[in-house]
C-alpha cells in the first residue's frame, strides 16, 4: 500500500480545527504533526487551503441490491457516497429477497466485498416470525438490526404485538426503528382519496404520514426499549413531537435510547412540495419548516444524536407518477455532506458540530472500531473539502444509478476535492478510482 503525506491541511476534528500533516500508512493514520518531513517514498498531497475531515459514517442507507437493482446497486452508490465524502455505510434489508436470516446477511456482505469503493455493514431485518436468527447475531459484525413498525419500500412491516416484544427482548444488538402507525396511516390515506380522488398531489403526504402516526409508534419503540432495556435507535425523526422522547442530559455513549435526523428533513418543509412533488416524497413526510427547524435545534443541542441520509433511490420515471403511485425514498449520499456544510454558511450549525454528527456519533453510537476520527492508529478513512470551489448539481455529475438528486441545479459553496477509503484514494477532483476499497465494518462491543 502506498504511504501519503498530506501536507498544511486544516483539520476538523474532535471539536477542534488546526493546521497539521497527517501521514497515512498500510491504511492508517501514522502520525499527525506539524511538519512531518517528506521523505522519498511518499505521495504528497498539497492540502493548503482545503478542509480535512474524518470520512462520514451514513447508519441509514437503501442501495437495492439483490433484486432491486433496477434502481440502484452496491457499487453505484458507494460510488456515490465517496464522492460525497461518505466512506462507510450501513445499508438496510428491505431487498428482494429481503435480509431476514444470516444466510441472505451474508450473501449481501459477499457482493459488497468485491464492489464497495465504501466500507459497509448491513443490518439484519425483523418479521413477525425470524427472532430465532435475531438471537444468532454476532454483534462484532453486524450493525444492528432493523424493524419497519411503519410500512415503507417492501414488505417488511412488523406489527405482531408479541414479535415486537421479542425483539425487544432478545436481540443482542442495536435495534434501530422506522417509526410510523401503519392503521393510522391507511386510514389517513383512505380520508383523502375519498375526498380528492386518485389524483391528490404530493402536499398531502405529510397529512397522511402526519405527526400523529409517528408519535403513536415512536413513543410506543421507547417504551418497549424501557421496559427490556433494549439499545434503541429510532432513525429519521420528523416531526417536533418526537423530540420530547429523547434527552442530552447524559453522554451518548450511557444513552440506551437515541434518535437521527436525516438530510431531507433538515433542509425541506412541506412549502418544497408544490416545486418538486415526489421527488421530496419521503417515508417519514417532509413536514412543516418549524419541525426542520425543531430538529436543527436538536441536532444542535445533542438530542438527536446523528445526522444521516436515507439514501433511498428510485427511477426519475417510477418517481414521475401521480402521487398515489410513486415509491418514496430519494438519493442523497453525494451530496449530504455538501448539504451539511451549506447549512454552516448559513449559520444554522457549526462545522464541528457536523463532524460531530456525521462521523464521531455513528462511531461511537454504533461502536465501530477504529473509524470515525482522525486519530493515529485509525483507520485513513478521510475527506478533503475545497471551501473555495463552488460545486453546481448537474445531471450529468450525479453518480447515482438512478441519475437524479432533489438538489438538481443548487449551487453548494464547498466541493470534495478528495476522499480517502482505508488510506486509499478513491475520488479525486471530480473522477471516481474504480478500486474495491471497502471493508467489512468491526465494531467493539
């Protein structure tokens, strides 16, 4: 493997930001120092002027492989998330067939292996009747498990009583949760369509997937997790209400209960529907701007714990259907960092916060070994940003299978000029380095 010395670098790191060197070596970080010599066998890279972060861990992705592959694959979208800053993901089971035993766990973890520019992990999924694999889980390999206790892509919903509670029970990992009420939702979309027809635009989905239903299931996850004393996760929080379920009065690293925001619902707000439609249609809803902004609050004030994707994607053309027809769920892992960093020009957020949020907390919350910071002795996953090049979403940019972004024609202030994957690079000035990079995550549990 090549040594790297990346050279005059501001370092974003640990709640901190200084110039320094940062030497790479058999794909960790060997040393950080001021003025770390250049020796004959280093590649050098100049990194005046340009930001230097740890790669971003994204602990909510849908990259479709096996059988959706139609919309997107592992290495279309690790692609992807390189490019976006992201070097590791942990990617969801809702695949066809859907990850419900270890044995289809495995098969995607193979598939990743020989693809994946990205490091991955993949969750184990839940049904009302597969808690005998859930007990086989082997938490130093696997991220967590994963229960849909609100319907979304596929046919995944857990909603027997007792299944739920066995979850709860006995899994012997992290149990992350789509939280929504099914019955409330049919009966929400029921009420619509009768009264508007198959034809109600997209502007209703946030009264169909309202505040209601996520709060009935959200806090209904919480008790279960009490009253087991479960390690519970409860991902894309979208509404005001929700927060009241979690709290920053103790260290994330004692919290049993923690939660996620996602980029969607720290940028959109259901005023965004009426200029794209679908193409913000999510599960759960973008909603009104004052929870966006509840939750950037809460971002910042540590009671949502991470920042992530749902990196869901679909085709342009099953997307531009009425809205009773198109799937929800959008790409967003090229440019979730950039979004992130746009927010800190705005002053919504510091750059140490998204950091914070983006890498250090996945990596402490999920107790990934050896990723998440710029330390010596960790692994090289790392990110240069330009905040001095202005990146415009075309199409023809987007790495995506399904080639399309609901950032389409938005000018971001900051670019990635490079990334890094196990002390590899991987992206460099807008061209992607086709190598199979990644590795299987580990975790220290």
């Amino acid at each position: 493997m090549k040594t790297t010395l990346i050279k005059n670098a501001t370092i974003i790191n640990e709640n901190s930001k200084f110039v320094s060197d940062l030497l790479i070596k058999e794909g960790k970080i060997e040393k950080i120092d001021r003025n770390i010599s250049v020796e004959s066998n280093h590649e050098v890279v100049d990194a005046k002027g340009l930001l230097l972060l740890p790669g971003c861990i994204d602990d909510q992705v849908h990259f479709r492989e096996p059988g959706l592959t139609h919309k997107a694959n592992i290495f279309t979208e690790s692609r992807a998330a390189v490019a976006g800053g992201i070097t590791s993901f942990m990617e969801m089971p809702n695949t066809v067939p859907s990850a419900v035993t270890i044995e289809e766990l495995e098969k995607k973890y193979a598939i990743a292996q020989n693809t994946s520019l990205a490091n991955y992990s993949f969750y184990l999924g839940t049904t009302n009747s597969n808690i005998e694999e859930i007990k086989r889980i082997n938490p130093l390999e696997i991220c967590g498990v994963k229960i849909f206790m609100g319907s979304s892509t596929g046919d995944m919903l857990v909603d027997d009583p007792q299944a739920l509670e066995d979850v709860f029970h006995y899994s012997p990992t992290i149990i992350t949760t789509h939280c929504e009420d099914d019955p409330m939702i049919k009966q929400n979309f029921q009420k619509y369509i009768e009264e508007y027809g198959e034809t109600l635009p997209a502007k209703f989905h946030p009264l169909i997937r309202n505040e209601e239903a996520c709060y009935k299931s959200s806090s209904f996850a919480v008790s279960l997790a009490k009253k087991y004393n479960s390690r519970l996760h409860i991902l894309h929080i979208s509404t005001e209400k929700e927060l009241e379920l979690f709290t920053n009065q103790i260290p994330l690293r004692d919290k049993r209960i923690t939660a996620e925001a996602c980029i969607h619902h720290l940028w959109f707000s259901d005023e965004d529907y009426d200029r794209l439609g679908n193409f913000i249609k999510w599960n759960p809803a973008v909603k009104k701007a004052s929870d966006r902004d509840a939750i950037m609050k809460a971002v910042n004030e540590n009671v949502i714990d991470v920042i992530a994707t749902d990196h869901a994607p679909h085709t342009f053309e099953e997307k531009d259907q009425m809205y009773s027809k198109a799937p929800s769920g959008g790409p967003l892992v090229q440019y979730a960092l950039l979004a992130m960093l746009e927010k800190v020009k705005e002053g919504k957020i510091s750059i140490e916060k998204v950091v914070e949020k983006m890498c250090h907390a996945p990596a402490e919350l999920f107790q990934v070994s050896k990723r998440g910071f710029v330390r010596e002795g960790y692994f090289a996953d790392l990110v240069l940003v330009n905040p001095s090049r202005s990146n415009m979403v075309s199409k023809e940019q987007i790495l995506s299978k399904c080639k399309w972004s609901p950032f389409e024609g938005y000018t971001f202030s900051n670019s990635i000029d490079s990334t890094f994957v196990n002390g590899e690079l991987v992206y460099s000035n807008g061209q992607i380095i086709d190598k199979s990079q990644g590795s299987r995550l580990s975790f220290n549990r």
